[in-house]
C-alpha cells in the first residue's frame, strides 16, 4: 500500500535546506532583483524574479462554483464488519481500516466567506481503499432543495449573491433566493431544515453527516438493497444560536475552520459512526415517500439506523491548497458492492462533479494530484493531457490501446470474481418524458413531520429564521406567496411570521379553503398512501431531543484579574480537564496575573481580543480585588449577560457571585448561602467545590438553557 509519503512530490523544507528556483539551482538572494546598476531598471534576463512572478500570477485557480468554504482533515475509518450480507465492499468487511480525507464546507459564501453563517454544510468523505476511491458525498442536512439536477444552477443562481450588485455575500435572505423558493414547494421540507438550529453547527465534531440520496448495496451474490447513509458524531449534536453566529462571523470567521484544527492538533479528535438505513427491493413502493425523492428522509423510527464502522480524524492537511483546495469528489467514485439509483437528483450529479473538476484543476489528470490518488494500483491506457504526471513505460511496453497482442491485451478488464465493477443490472423501461412522476407529488408531509418533532424551544428558532429572512425581502407578493407555504407547514407558524413581516394574512379564510380542498386532497392522498408506512412524529430529528450530556471539546472563559481566588480557579480548572474541555483566562491585560495568594497564571486573552460569544461557558471565579476591577470594565458585564442571553451554562464563586448578581440576567437566581444551580446559573457562597464542579459540569453537559425568560435576542 501506498503512503501518504510516497504520494507527495516533495515536501518538506527542513531547518536546513536552500532556497532554489524550481529547476533546483539554488538561488542566493530573493530579495533584489537584478539591475543595471543599483538605481538602474530591471533586467529581463533576471529567471528569478520572472519565475517567483509567473507562478505567483497564477496562484489562484477557479473556487467552487457550490461549496467554495471548507476545511478538512485525514483520518481513518475502520469497519465493525456487520454487513458482508449487504455488501462485497471490501473496506466494509469487518476490522479494515481505511485511511480517509474528509473536507466540511458551506455552500453558498465565496472562499473568504464567515464560518458560522446559516447554510447546509457540506460533509464529503475520500475512502481510500484498496478497490478504489469511494467518495460520499454529502451534507449535514438528510433532504435537499430540488428533486431534478436540472434546477440545480436555478436553484444556484437564486442563493448566490444577486447579479447586478453581488449581495449579499453568504446568505440567503434576499428576494432572489425566497422568489425561487416560492416558486418551488419542493423545497420546503429542505428549508425547514435550513432555517432550523442545523444550519448553525457548534462545530464540525457537533454535526451529524448524510448521503441524501437513496444508494444501493450490492452482496456476493449480486443482490441489491436501497440505503441511507449517515453519519454520527461521537460527540452528539450542538448548535449555536443565530445572533451569536452573527457576531462570531465578524470576530471570528474562522471559527470552525479553528476549532477543527485546534481540537486535532491538541488530540480531541473528532470521531463519527457510519450508519446506514436498509430496505429491501420487495418493499420499495411501502412509504409514504418515493426512495428515488431526495427531498425526501427515511424516518429513523420507520427504519432504523444500523452502525457499521467508526472514522476518527487525526490529522490535519500538511498544506492548504494540496489538499483541502485540490481535492476532487464525484458521487460516482464508487467501489464493488456500492451503486447508485436512478434519483433524478444524483443522476445529474454523476456528470456534473467531473466536468467542473475539468475547469477547476486544469485539464483530465486531476486525479494524479496527491490528494486524489488512490492507493489502488492504476492501470489504462489513458495518456497524455494537461499536467500529465505519471510517465508510462512505453518504451517497455509500447502497446496504450485494448485489445492487443504485443503485450497479452494487458490490462484486461476484470470479472466479478476478479473485482471487476459490475453495474446492478436493473430493468428500465419507457418512454423518453420530460416529466416527473406523481410519487414526486407530496412537499408539505415532511416538512410538517421535522417541525413537529422539534422542541418548543428549537420551534421558535425556526419561527425567528423565517422572521429573519423574510424580513429581508422587498417584494410583498414574495413574503405572502411564502406565508402562504409555511401555513401548509403548519398554520401557528405561518401566522406568527406573517404578523412579524407585514403580510396580511387571514387565517379564517385560510382554513375555509382548507376545508373545500381537504374532500379533494383526501381523495387523492388517502386513496394512493392509506396503506403506506408513515410516522407523524420522529424525535431522532431534533437536536434537543437527542442531546450527550458530556463536556469533551468545550471552552469556557474564565474571567478574572489580579487579586483572584486561585483555589476556585484551580477546582474549575480540574473538573474541565478531567472531562476533556478547556479553561481560558481572559482579563484586563495580557502576561502573568497574581492571585490573592500570591500564584501566578498566564492570561490568554483580553476582553479587547475575545467575546463571549466563541466559548462554550463562563466562570468567575471570587478575590475581592479581581472582581472589583472587573466591575469597572463594562466589557466584562457585557461578556456575562450575552453568555446569559446565549443560554450558556454560568458560573460565579465568592465575590463573583456579586458580580454576576450585577449583570442584567433576567430570571437568573444566586446563591445567598452555599449552592444554588438555576437555568444552567451555578453559584456558590462557600467553599463547597465538589458539588459545585458537579453542578457546573452537568449545566455545561447540557450546552445550552433554553428555559431562560429570553425574548427577542436581537438578530
Ligand atoms: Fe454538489 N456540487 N451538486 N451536492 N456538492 C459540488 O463539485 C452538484 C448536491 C456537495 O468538499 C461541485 O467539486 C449538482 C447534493 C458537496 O469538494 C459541483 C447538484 C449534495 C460538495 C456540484 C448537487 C451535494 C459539492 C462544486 C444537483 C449532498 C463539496 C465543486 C444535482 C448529497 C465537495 C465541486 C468538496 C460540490 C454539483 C447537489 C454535496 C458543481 C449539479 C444533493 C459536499 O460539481
């Protein structure tokens, strides 16, 4: 097998090596063009500068044209073994492992665009295995917008900042992508999603991972099963909320992208189960949904979701633009034992992943850049082309066409038993149509089924992101055209953002109408689906729900000056770390602050380079003077109450109970004597440190609180 060594050109420039121009002579100053005379113009003849110059000039190549943000990572994934009934797949065969390169992105901003901002994000994964690279290709979210490949660039177009003005940058809230929508129910299971707690990761260890389409799984015997992928974080889900993404778009843009390689390079690696669903071809046509429907979820309690392996990425990219930049996913990179289905949706996309990796990376060789290799052998009588790096041995062997004599018609196309891919061969029929089929037919079913399996909490999220994007669109007939497909959705929801975006809507009429269909509608949809399977309510689709009450991975800030109490600081400090979560000081002034007892500890950050907003958590710890000088700093008050207003777990000991009693936290209750823990608020009067680490750890277990007297967080 191949190493990751063996496939880098040349990389690594130790302490000690000489700079040199690219045809290795080395160069003996890179800092002064060569003149006539110091004063003199520049000469032609200097290589050196027109060469640096040349290749600087052609830095950059095209961004994606869909997902241009992303940051990714190396790992493993290593099978549990449990499906060689489902599949042949090799590297699905039990104990194997798989080196693999997984690259997040958002979908809509440009390369330079903020983390945090509300979006799908892209989860695809290179399997490099020993039959051949298996890309999935997938997104954090189960549904997608459209149901045709066809309304793809529409769909594009519609989000992209709009063609005259390019705004606005990242988002969807403006009239181009809500008139596309409107235009276009089948999207509003999708935009349910889009506007839910999902599209606001905490982080990418915090995010579940999903293939969308309906796969097949293909066994020894050449029999087929339907399958969703999925992927599981180990560490359970979390969101941020949307004024806090707000706010760390413009303090932090990177946000993600840091976490992700902060949490590798200090080994809180990010791990995920792979889990698929499975149904048998004799039960294609018994949901409530067409499998062939990618704006459509296969509930979890309808089919459950089995776990057939685990990856962990533990290593991130050694450059930027070699690998996270250059890498290349195509839906039809495919392995023996996987194969596609004839979704709509997917079809488009087998052609559309190749050709734009034509114009991005230059030409048909892009699958000899390293990142892109695979560690099975490759053998064709492909040549030549832009780029070309491997150099055949023709002159060995001089034969690059199939069949031939001269070199025993070498290579040979593979069998089945010789692990050649054979497609699954599926009977088709029919007319050649530009039409959908009726099973297509149903938008509102599942849009309806994720906001009822949501929390009040999460409910109201969503309500506010529709108040938030429709807020933004000018056209009134596009605002009630929408209102008009959420009261489908569900109709309190429709009229609490109608109210809030000035679209006059009448819910007596709307029922009225309601009522002449429903004969109709019923007709229709309970003559076709009565005897299909269905669920109306699936709590594996909320993130509240389904909640790890653990603190691995979270920060928490620790706000303190000199004079504070260093044994508070100290059992904090301990509980984090033995859960695998950090503290980080943040203070006045950066360098050494003394605490009351004369210990010193380093501080990180400064309320002048950091928010609230990018921890986890909040703890001020007591000392008479610290807390003191934290009075006098608004910033310091400000960084508590917006934690509060976050839902975030806080906690204060001694004095800092004072403090945080001074802060504008509305429905929080302190201790007046000993312990006290209310709405994720933990504060201690005493020295009682062992319940009070025990408290704080489960309210930061818990992320975040929604059952704070919270109104409107300005969005
Ligand atoms: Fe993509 N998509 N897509 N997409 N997609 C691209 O390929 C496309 C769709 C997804 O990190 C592009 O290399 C079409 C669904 C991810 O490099 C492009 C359609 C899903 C990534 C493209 C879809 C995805 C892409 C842009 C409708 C979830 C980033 C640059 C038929 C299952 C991969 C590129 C990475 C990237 C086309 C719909 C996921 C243009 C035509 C559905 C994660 O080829």
């Amino acid at each position: 097998m191949k190493t990751d060594d063996d496939k880098k050109l040349q990389s690594v420039d130790n302490a000690d090596t000489f700079l040199t121009t690219n045809t290795g002579v080395r160069i003996s100053d890179t800092d002064n063009s060569l003149k006539a005379g110091e004063r003199g113009p520049t000469l032609l003849e200097d290589f050196h500068l027109r060469e640096k110059m040349t290749h600087f000039d052609h830095e950059r190549i095209p961004e994606r044209v869909v997902h241009a943000r992303g940051s990714a990572a190396h790992g493993t994934f290593r099978a549990y073994g449990n499906v060689s009934h489902l599949t042949k797949a090799g590297f699905l065969k039990e104990g194997v492992e798989t080196p693999v390169f997984v690259r997040f992105s958002t979908v809509v901003g440009f390369r330079g665009s903020a983390d945090t901002v509300r979006d799908v994000r892209g989860f695809a994964t290179k399997f490099y295995t020993q039959e051949g690279n298996y890309d999935l290709v997938g997104n954090n979210m189960p549904p997608f917008f459209i149901q045709d490949a066809i309304k793809f660039p529409d769909l594009v177009h519609a989000v992209k900042p709009e063609p005259h003005n390019e705004m606005p940058q990242a988002s969807a809230a403006h009239d181009n992508f809500w008139d596309f929508i409107s235009l276009t129910p089948e999207s509003m299971h999708m935009i349910l999603w889009v506007l839910s707690d999902r599209a606001l990761p905490r982080s990418y260890h915090n995010m579940e991972g999903f293939g969308v389409h309906t796969f097949r799984l293909i066994n020894e015997q050449g029999e087929s099963h339907f399958v969703k992928f999925h992927w599981k974080p180990v560490a359970g889900m979390a969101s941020l909320v949307w004024d806090e993404t707000q706010k760390i778009a413009g303090k932090d843009p990177d946000f993600n992208r840091k976490q992700l390689w902060e949490s590798i390079e200090q080994g809180n690696y990010p791990e995920y189960e792979l889990g698929i669903q499975v149904i048998e071809e004799k039960d294609e046509f018994m949901f409530d949904f067409d499998l062939l429907d990618a704006t459509k979820l296969w509930p979890e309690e309808l089919v459950p979701v089995q776990l057939i392996g685990k990856m962990t990425l533990d290593r991130n990219p050694d450059n930027f633009f070699a690998e996270t930049e250059q890498v290349a996913f195509h839906p039809g990179h495919v392995v023996p034992g996987i194969d596609v289905t004839n979704d709509p949706l997917l079809q488009g996309r087998l052609f559309s992943y190749v050709d734009t990796q034509l114009l991005r990376l230059g030409g048909p060789n892009f699958q000899e850049i390293p990142i892109n290799r695979p560690v099975a052998p490759v053998h064709n009588n492909q040549r030549d082309g832009h780029m070309r790096q491997t150099v055949n041995n023709d002159k060995q062997n001089r034969t690059n066409y199939f069949p031939n004599s001269l070199n025993n018609s070498s290579p040979r196309p593979a069998t089945a038993a010789e692990g050649g891919y054979v497609h699954h061969q599926e009977k088709v029929e029919g007319h050649k149509i530009r039409k959908r089929s009726e099973s297509f037919n149903d938008h509102y079913t599942q849009a309806r089924l994720f906001y009822n399996s949501m929390t009040k909490p999460e409910q109201k999220h969503i309500m506010e992101a529709f108040v938030f994007e429709l807020g933004k669109v000018e056209h009134l007939h596009v605002r009630e055209a929408m209102i008009n497909h959420v009261a489908q959705v569900d109709l309190a929801l429709a009229v609490a953002v109608a109210d809030s975006v000035g679209v006059d809507f009448d819910e007596a009429a709307w029922k009225a109408s309601l009522k002449d269909a429903a004969h109709h509608v019923a007709d229709k949809v309970t003559g076709a689906l009565s005897d299909k399977k269905s669920v109306t309510d699936s709590p594996a689709l909320s993130i509240d729900k389904n909640k790890k009450e653990h603190i691995k991975g979270r920060k928490v800030a620790v706000l303190l000056a000199e004079g504070f109490d260093h044994e508070a600081y100290q059992q904090v400090k301990a509980m984090l770390e033995q859960g695998n979560a950090k503290a980080e000081t943040v203070s006045t002034k950066l360098g050494k602050v003394k605490a009351a007892n004369g210990q010193e500890v380093e501080v990180k950050h400064t309320f002048a380079t950091t928010a609230s907003v990018v921890y986890d958590a909040v703890f001020v710890p007591g000392g008479e003077k610290s807390v003191q000088k934290l009075q006098q700093m608004g910033k310091a008050l400000q960084f508590i109450e917006e934690a509060y207003q976050h839902h975030k777990p806080l906690a204060a000991s001694g004095e800092g109970v004072g403090l945080m009693q001074e802060c504008r936290l509305k429905g929080a209750s302190f201790a007046d004597s000993g312990l006290k823990s209310d709405k994720g608020v933990v504060t201690l009067r005493g020295t009682d440190w062992s319940d009070f680490t025990e408290a704080y750890r489960k309210a930061i277990g818990q992320h975040r609180h929604w059952d704070r007297p919270i109104e409107g967080v300005p969005a």
